[in-house]
C-alpha cells in the first residue's frame, strides 16, 4: 500500500471570471522509502502542490491520503522545507530546531528532547555552529538548519520546495550530497520539487514533470514519468561517463523543450498585436549600430595585466583577485567559472569600470580602462529596469544616449530590432512592471545589445530563473550573438550554461588571491543549441573536465599543476576514445 497517495487533485485562486486554475487532476502514488523528484518551473503550480501534500491549503476536488488517513492539516509526520529559510533572527541554531521538537516532543523530558536537537544538528553538519544566529550564517547554512528543524519532527515523509534553488553550485552540490547521505541512513520518503534537472537526476528514484496545459486556463498536472534506474552513490563527475546517465538525462531535456515550445506556442497564439507600426525587414542590425561597433583591433582586443583586487578590513589588506591575466580576441565568448567567493565578479566589475582596480590594468580595444562608459555593457542577476517605463523607453534611454547624432527614426529602430530579437516585438509598450521576470531579463538583453558595446559583460544573467526560462533566455542570447558577434565575457555558475556559451572558459582558483586556475577551450560548432549539445560525441568530456576542476578546488583546495594537467588529459583521452569509435 502506497505511504501517500492523491486522487484526482485540483486547486484554483479565485473566482468567477477571475478564478485561475492552478492545479488539475494531479494522481500520485508514492510507496514508502522512495525519492520522488518533481520538475516543477515557474507559474506550474509546483509550491500549491507541496503545500496540499503537507496539509497547508484544501484542494478543491479530489483527496490526499497519508497511511489510508485523509490529509485534513498539517501533521509533523510531513516535514516541510521551503525555498526560504524562514528562521527567527534572534534565536541561535539551536534555538530554531528546538522550537520544532518542544512542540512535537513536548511530553518527552527535556534532556531527551534536548538529544533530538542535537542529533539532527550534527547529522546536518552544523554542530560547530549550533550557537550562531542566522545572520552569522551563510544562505546554505540557514538550509541546513531548515532541513534540521524537519527532521527533528522525526517525519515519516520529508517535503522539500526547491529547497537549494536560491544558493550557489558549490553550496547546492554540498547540500544535494548531505540530502542523498540523510535519505540513505534514513530511508525517510521524500518528495523534491526542484526546476534542475541533474540535481532530479542525482537523487530521485522516479522523476514526474508538472506540465503546463496546452488549453488556456487549464492549470498544470503530472506528464510522463522517468525512472531513475542507475545505481548509488551517484557521483556528479563520474556519471558523465555513464550511457545510461546520458541517455536518460537526454530524454528528459528534450521532454521538457517540447513542453516550452507547446508553451511558447500557446502564448503565441493567444497574443494580441498592439497598435504599432512594425519595424522595416532587415537582415542585420541597423547601419548605425553597424557603424558604432566597428574596430581595427582583431587579437588582443580585451587584455588583463596583472590585475588585482585588494579591500581594506580592520585585520589589514585583503587581496581577493591576484594576478589575473588573459587575453581575448575580437569577437570572442568567455566563460568565467568557478567557486562563490572566488573574485569571478569582481573581476567583471572592475572591467566594466564599477570597482577600482588595485594594480595592474585592463585595455579594451586599444583604451586603458579607467572608469565606466557606454563601450560595456552591463547584464546582471537582476535587470533593473525603470518600472514605470515601457520596454521601448528602458531600452531607448541608453540608445538616446550613445546614438545622439542618429535620427530619431535611425535610434528607434535599433530599439525595435533588439526588442524584436529577444521576442518581446509584441510587448514592446508594456509597462515593465507588467513584465514577468523572464520578460524583464529579455528587456535588459536587448537593451545590453542596442548599446552597440564593444564589450558585452553578463554576470550570471539567468541565475534568478528557472531552468526553462533560462534555457530559452540562454536561446535568445546566442540568437543575438550570433548576429552581432559582440565581444562578451559571462560569470556563470553554471557549467552547462558556460559551455554552451563560450569559445573558451576560464576557470579562477579559489579566493582570497584567485587567478586563472586553467582555460578550456570549447571545440564545438556554432550555432549552438542546448539539443546540438546533447547529440555531440565530445560534449560530455567538456562537462566532466569543468565539474572535476570545480570538484578539485571544493573546500578551499589548490590543486597542483599537475593535477589541472591530469584533469585536461582525462578529456583529451575520451575524445581520441570517442574519434576511435567513430
């Protein structure tokens, strides 16, 4: 008998010609002990869903049941973890987790209940830490608390809400391995709702995408299911070497791509034009942005001496980039990876003219970089747009202004050419605070574009999005690339976002004193797509190099040169294997 099962769920907000249909008959069963990942991205339901399980929210038809039981409220035997951490500021680690168990526990003496709190803390390795404060933590340290206090409650099922969406690879990595480590001493059942795939991949025992309805108003349910059949512990690095592991990840990607285009073509058909001359039919940007983005300089177009970062601290200098040198040609995509805390920003920011640069210095195009200007253009986390503006005047506010010679006819053409290319043609006199977040994303692309920069600098442009969104933003942008061959450098944590990206990655050593750890260069046709990426014999070699030399530096490590070396001949070895094959 199933630990849990749901019945023909559904669950709408509203009413009347308001009413929206977020869930629709959602069936689900789920045997005790197993790890079930749902694939839930944005507007899909997936937090209604995990709040129905735990007992949060009613559904309007249908059942949940738990051990033959109807789910009628929140129990502790259904430990809930959410995206935020929602830990109480004045209280120690401790004191969090042991709210839990005096409320579950209270019957119990305190001594035991005590045990409880510090048994969960150590099994989520935070014992060194137990009479710290949340402000004293990192983001994956108030995670781990979260999954502290649910375990305390000793449940019999564990709801996690996209429990590490919001940390850095790093610290997702470490803490998708101590979930596999509690899920295995444990055997707890657990439901995951994550929007990554690897991550569904590396723990779950089934993986259920929640699909959008191709109706409109329709709401989301369960798609097809995907078993997980490789066997544990799942290394991140070795199962690129694993058929199965690329067969199965493969069907999924492509799954889920066929979901976005059933999406965006939903959308599509359901748009309506707004009342606007439509922009003049060209083959590529206008002549004016054409003009403006010229250069005599091919090779050595962007180049780093020696560069250094050093902030004052009240314990004496602290030299956070140490050295950095490279050197970019015209033209050129790159990738820059490597640990949160490693200078990967930093090193963007002070290129881009926003951070001082301590010692050494950076030339773009022939000019020693000492202050910001128009030549860079900035694509960060978060778009920052001007809200009460429309998407055609945030993006016309800096073409007005690198463009003051051209006409005004010339300059809203490049704001309609851009805007056109990141599919925001329809919406181009939405207020941007009427933009989803992927919308907005789109609008500080185009803007980034029509600059007519002569270096294009991204610092982790999608991290805020979910995977289909970022892999159709991701789509977008080297649309656009493609067609303007901008030089760009890109901070990304990402590895299969570096490699789709760039011509080459470079990878930083830890910090404090980062520099270049190693740069690989990325052999791969363009134009690229993520389904060319899936299909290509040499993709998964890359991938493995990156994810070992990111697994080489984890814990504040310095590798040695030959063991970077060692790293670089594993992908040489396995490409001359596939080439032999072939």
């Amino acid at each position: 008998m199933p630990l849990l099962k749901i019945n023909g769920l559904s669950k709408a907000y509203g009413s009347d010609t308001n009413r929206n249909v977020v869930l629709r008959d959602v069936n689900l069963a789920v045997e005790e002990g197993e790890f079930v990942a749902i694939l839930g991205f944005s507007g899909t339901g997936k937090t209604t869903l995990i709040s129905a399980i735990a007992g949060l929210i009613a559904p309007d038809e249908g059942e949940i049941v738990f051990r033959d039981k109807p789910v009628m409220g929140p129990a502790p035997e259904r430990g809930v973890v959410f995206q935020n951490y929602s830990l109480l500021p004045w209280l120690t680690v401790a004191g969090n987790v042991a709210l839990a168990v005096d409320q579950v526990f209270r019957r119990e003496k305190k001594t035991q209940r005590r045990a409880r709190v510090a048994g969960v803390i150590d099994m989520v390795g935070l014992s060194h830490a137990s009479e710290r404060r949340p402000a004293e933590l990192s983001g994956g340290m108030r995670q781990r608390v979260a999954v502290a206090r649910a375990l305390a409650m000793s449940p019999q099922m564990l709801l996690l809400d996209e429990p590490l969406s919001a940390l850095d690879a790093l610290t997702r990595a470490k803490l998708q391995d101590e979930i596999e480590r509690i899920w295995e001493a444990d055997k707890k059942t657990v439901i995951l709702i994550t929007n990554d795939v690897d991550e569904a991949i590396l723990l779950a025992d089934r993986i259920i995408p929640l699909d959008p309805s191709t109706l409109p108003g329709e709401g989301a349910t369960l798609g097809q299911e995907f078993k997980v059949d490789l066997p544990r512990p799942r290394d991140r690095g070795a199962v690129n070497r694993d058929p199965a592991f690329k067969q199965l990840r493969g069907e999924i990607t492509r799954y889920l791509m066929q979901v976005g285009a059933n999406s965006a073509a939903l959308q599509e058909n359901d748009a309506v034009l707004p009342d606007v001359v439509p922009i003049r039919r060209r083959q590529g940007p206008p002549a004016a942005w054409a003009a403006a983005a010229k250069s005599p300089i091919e090779e050595r177009y962007v180049e780093f001496y020696d560069v250094s970062k050093v902030y004052p601290t009240p314990k004496g200098p602290l030299t956070v980039v140490d050295g950095f040198e490279l050197k970019m040609r015209q033209g050129e995509f790159v990738s820059l990876i490597g640990h949160s805390g490693c200078g990967k920003s930093t090193v963007l920011s002070m290129i881009a003219g926003l951070n001082e640069i301590s010692d050494g210095g950076i030339v773009l195009d022939g000019r020693e970089i000492d202050r910001a200007g128009p030549d860079r253009a900035v694509v960060f986390q978060a778009p920052s747009l001007m809200p009460w503006l429309s998407a055609r005047d945030n993006v016309g506010l800096g073409v007005d202004r690198v463009f003051p010679h051209a006409s005004r006819t010339e300059r809203n053409d490049i704001v309609e050419y851009y805007l056109a290319r990141v599919g925001l043609g329809d919406a181009m006199d939405k207020a941007a605070v009427e933009l989803s977040n992927g919308m907005k994303q789109r609008v500080g692309i185009a803007r980034a574009f029509a600059l007519s920069p002569k270096l294009l600098l991204l610092d982790e442009p999608f991290g805020m999005l979910d995977s289909l969104t970022r892999w159709e933003l991701q789509d977008v942008l080297m649309e656009v690339w493609q067609r303007t061959q901008v030089t760009a450098i890109c901070v990304t944590h990402d590895v299969d976002e570096a490699i789709l990206l760039a011509d080459r990655v470079v990878m930083m050593s830890n910090g404090p004193n980062a520099r270049v750890g190693n740069i690989m260069e990325v052999n791969l046709p363009r134009p690229r797509t993520r389904k060319d990426l899936l299909e290509h014999a040499d993709y998964y070699a890359y991938r493995e190099e990156l994810l070992e030399f990111l697994e080489a530096y984890e814990g504040g490590a310095n590798p040695t040169p030959e063991q970077i070396a060692s790293i670089q001949q594993k992908r040489t070895t396995r490409q001359r294997a596939v080439e032999a094959a072939e």
